[in-house]
C-alpha cells in the first residue's frame, strides 16, 4: 500500500473532507486546513526536500505514507477534547487501517504519526521528516479564514512556498513570502513555539548536516 492509493480510499477522502469542512465554516478551533488539502501539501514538500537530502526510497515512500495518515485523527479534536491530541486519535486510525498491510518501517511509521505535533528525541529519521513536512506547511495554502484574523498567525498568508538547497553540509530552507509579509510579527509570534523556528534540524543531526532557514522575497525568485 502507497500514500496515493491511501488518499484515493473514500473512507479516508470523506473524513479529510469534513475535516477542512470545519476549517471552511470558520471554527474558532480550526485556524488552518488539516484535511486533504493540507496532507497533499505536506507530501509535496516531502517530495522536494526527500530527494535533495538523499532519502533511501524505501524511507522516502514509509514518510509519504506516514503523511497521508497524520492529521486523519482531527475530525474527532475540538475545543472541548482538545486534551486528547489528534496525533493520537490518528495514530490509532492508522493503527487499525495497516494493521493488515504488510508494508516496511510500519511500527516507525505509527511512531511519526503518533509524535508529529512536537519534535521528539527516538532517533527516528521517519519521525523527524514528518515532523519536518508538517510545520513547513505554513503557507497562504493552509490557512483558514479564521486565521488570517490572528496575530502572528495571519503572516502564514503571505508565504507563497519553500526552495531548498543543499549547501555542502547545511540545508538551507528559504521562505519564500509576498508583499505584505511582516517579519517582526512573524519572529514575535515564533518566539512561543521556538522548536518550530527551525523545523528540519533533527533530520538534518540525523543525516550528519546542519540546518538554517532563510527568507525571500517572490520578487527576486
């Protein structure tokens, strides 16, 4: 089983689609997308960085598949049992869903889904790259109407995408942003979630590179 026939399964294609449903209708709870939009977001992502840093490709295809799962648990998270976490509620999907598919890195795979809201220290390569394509998803893509009306979280509007290079040994993710974008904002609200400031850093440890993100402006790429 691969990420595309996963995303191609009505079962889980309907739940992505109440899922951005509730983003659509302006839930306090729900400032950005976490339904199918937002997955397909992260898999492309994945599938920009992945090559550039040299992923074996049965790793690269355990991460997309990985991705596919992530969010599914959100339909069941709102402000009233915000506590239990949707990273759970998704991993005990997935949990069921592969229980009988016989596909490689499946225990690490649960693991990334399960712990992908906050970076964790299991030396898991699959782990830190779904941690890593979750939080670069950032962008005008993503959120929701609700957002654009939040301080500091209203800047993700204005990133347009990502480029990455790799320079030696130092990935470097460039943020490419549109007139508009406030960098003071942006930094001021990263300053209560200073494990997202640079989200590639366990991959990058893991792989023997280092990391640093940068920021561009669209009219000079």
């Amino acid at each position: 089983m691969d990420y595309a026939t996963i995303l191609n399964d009505k079962r889980v294609s309907q739940i992505y689609e109440n899922i951005d449903g509730l983003a659509k209708q302006g839930d306090s709870w729900h400032w950005v997308y976490h339904g199918l939009t937002h997955v397909q977001n992260t898999i492309d992502i994945a599938k920009q960085l992945m090559p550039i840093l040299d992923i074996d490709r049965d790793v690269q295809d355990a991460v997309l598949v990985a991705l596919a799962l992530h969010d599914i648990g959100k339909e069941y998270e709102n402000e009233k049992n915000k506590r239990s976490g949707h990273a759970h509620s998704s991993y005990l999907f997935a949990q069921e869903y592969l229980a009988y598919q016989n596909i490689p890195h499946k225990t690490e795979i649960l693991q990334a889904i399960k712990n992908h809201s906050e970076p964790t220290n299991d030396n898991s390569l699959i782990s830190a790259l779904v941690f890593a394509c979750d939080k670069l998803d950032i962008t005008s893509k993503r959120i929701a109407a609700h957002g654009r009306t939040i301080k500091g979280q209203r800047q993700f509007q204005y990133v347009l995408g990502h480029q990455f290079e790799l320079a030696g040994k130092n990935l470097i993710t460039n943020f490419v942003y549109a007139d508009g974008f406030d960098r003071a904002e942006w930094d001021e609200f990263f300053k209560g979630y200073p494990k997202w400031t640079n989200v590639t850093h366990n991959a990058c440890q893991l792989l023997g590179l280092t990391s640093e993100s940068r920021f561009v402006s669209s009219a000079t790429v």
